[in-house]
C-alpha cells in the first residue's frame, strides 16, 4: 500500500475510535450539544472511507479508458464529503430544535466531557498528521480530510466549554443553542470543503503567484521563440497538465522549435512536481502580441 493509502485507512480507523467515544459521550449524558459531536463524527468514519476507495482508484495508472490518469476521483471523494458534512449539520438543528423544545437536564456531565475532551485530542492529533502529510503527497482528499478533523475540533471545544457553561449556569437552553451554532459552523465548514474541490473539478485557473511563476520559466528558457500565448492549465489530484501555444520564426526547423520546447518543459518540470506540458508550434502571423513572452 502506498503512504496516502495507508494514511487513508488509518483515518478511518481513527474515526471509528473516535465515534465510540463521543457516542459514549453522548450516551452517559443525554446532551444535544454532545449529541452534534457524535453525529458529526459518523460522517469522518464515512467520508473517510469514501476517501480511502477515491484513493485507491486514483492510484490506478493512465489506461486507454482514462489517458489523463484516474486522479480526478479525489475530487470525487471531496465534494461527497462536503455534502455528507452540511447533511450532518441538518440534523444536529434538527436535533437541537427538538432539545429546544423538551429541555432535559444533562446527567454525568464530568466523564462526558472528559471522554469528549480526551476524543478531541486524538481529533487534533490526527488532524495534523493528515494537513502535513496530505499536503507533502499533494492529496486533495488527505487535506480535505485533515481540514475536515480541524473544524471538528474547534466544534467540539466549543461544544464542552458550552456544556461546562450549562453547568455553571443551570441554563438548560444553552445546550440546543450551542448544538444550533456548532450546526450553522459546521454547514459553512462543508460548503468550503466543497467549494475547493468543485473547483477542481472544474479545472479553476491556479494562484495568481504560480501563473506567474510559470510565465517567468517559459520567458527564461524559450530562448529563439517569439511569443507564447493561451496559456492553460487542469487539474487532477497531484498533476496539473500544462498547455500553451509558442510562436517560433515561420523558416525554424521542426527539429530547432522541438528543441526549444524541450528546453522549457524540462525546465518547467523542475519545478513544479506532478506536472504535465503539452505545447502546441505556431508560425509568426499566429502571433496575438500579448500573453506570456512577447519578444
Ligand atoms: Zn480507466
Ligand atoms: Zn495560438
């Protein structure tokens, strides 16, 4: 098994240790706050799945059926995993409207906080594992993953200082309140998760600053060419596939224009992992006089 496959299964055996918990919590307390943390915790142990068989699919290499390779499929896994968040986050309101409805005391606060407490750490602990690791393989579903276990971990501190404030005030309405409000952070968390990912599924344009890099590297090494324009990049978990047209002199040789091109994607390629260049030779009356080398 590969490292971000590894990463991907123990991801969800932590989020099944962790949902034992935080039902136990839940169980020994009968709170709505606590009720929200372990719901929530049923989509990690099910996103985290997903994510494991995204992985494992986009492992596969380029075949005839897919020649851009099956990397794609993490985005796949991403955007499930923002809807099964904002699903999650439907039914904590719902719950807590209930709660709101028919307050009940809460019973054994203390060992449902400790445990919740002691839940939260294996959370943050894992949560970090999954950012640096996800981002060092360049694996948009381990980061999304990790991203996802960090804004679980905000929630459930708030969630235990509601629950300790519960307490110390005897407001039982603080409870749904605070399971309403973790709900409405937790929505907005799943739609971010989302929004990243439906981007890269639609293959959205890089950061500014990496454009811009890439420009730099096509105006160092294109010695002998006039002009390249339309430039374009994708997606597709860790590769980006790189495309522009170069304007070379109408009497260069094929050979010498080749070379050129060479030149610049082995440059290119230097620097940025995961990247795959395609360039399209154009003689000088296809020049548009603006783009990224303009001689
Ligand atoms: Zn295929
Ligand atoms: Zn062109």
């Amino acid at each position: 098994m590969s490292r971000t496959l590894t990463l991907a299964a123990a991801s969800i055996a932590v989020g099944c240790a962790v949902l034992a918990l935080k039902t136990f919590a839940w169980w020994i307390t009968g709170s709505a706050a606590l009720f929200s943390d372990a719901a929530e915790t049923v989509v990690n142990v099910v996103a985290a799945s997903l994510a494991f068989a995204a992985l494992r699919f986009a492992a596969r290499p380029a075949d005839a059926n897919h020649p851009y390779g099956h990397d794609k499929a993490e985005f796949f896994a991403a955007v499930v995993e923002g809807v099964l968040i904002i699903v999650s986050a439907l039914a904590i309101l719902q719950h807590a409207w209930q709660v709101w409805r028919h307050p009940a005391a809460i019973s054994a606060p203390l060992q449902g906080l400790l445990v919740t407490a002691f839940a939260s750490a294996m959370n943050l602990a894992w949560a970090g594992t999954l950012l640096r690791q996800g981002r060092r393989l360049r694996s948009p579903a381990l980061v999304a993953d990790g991203r996802h276990l960090a804004s679980d971990v905000v929630t459930s501190a708030a969630l235990i200082a509601g629950v300790g404030l519960v307490l110390a005030t005897g407001l039982l309405w603080l409870d749904p309140l605070l399971a309403a409000l973790a709900a409405v952070y937790i929505l907005v968390s799943g739609l971010l998760v989302m929004r990243d990912s439906v981007g890269g599924l639609m293959d959205a344009a890089p950061a500014p600053e990496v454009v811009d890099r890439i420009r730099e590297l096509v105006a160092l090494h294109a010695e002998g060419a006039l002009e390249a324009h339309d430039l374009r990049t994708r997606h597709a978990g860790r590769l980006t596939f790189l495309e522009f047209h170069l304007v070379v002199p109408g009497d260069m040789s094929v050979s010498t224009a080749h070379t050129i091109c060479d030149r610049v994607e082995t440059a290119l390629k230097d620097e940025m992992v995961g990247l795959a260049v395609t360039i399209h030779v154009e003689p000088p009356h296809k020049a548009k006089h603006q783009g990224v080398l303009v001689l």
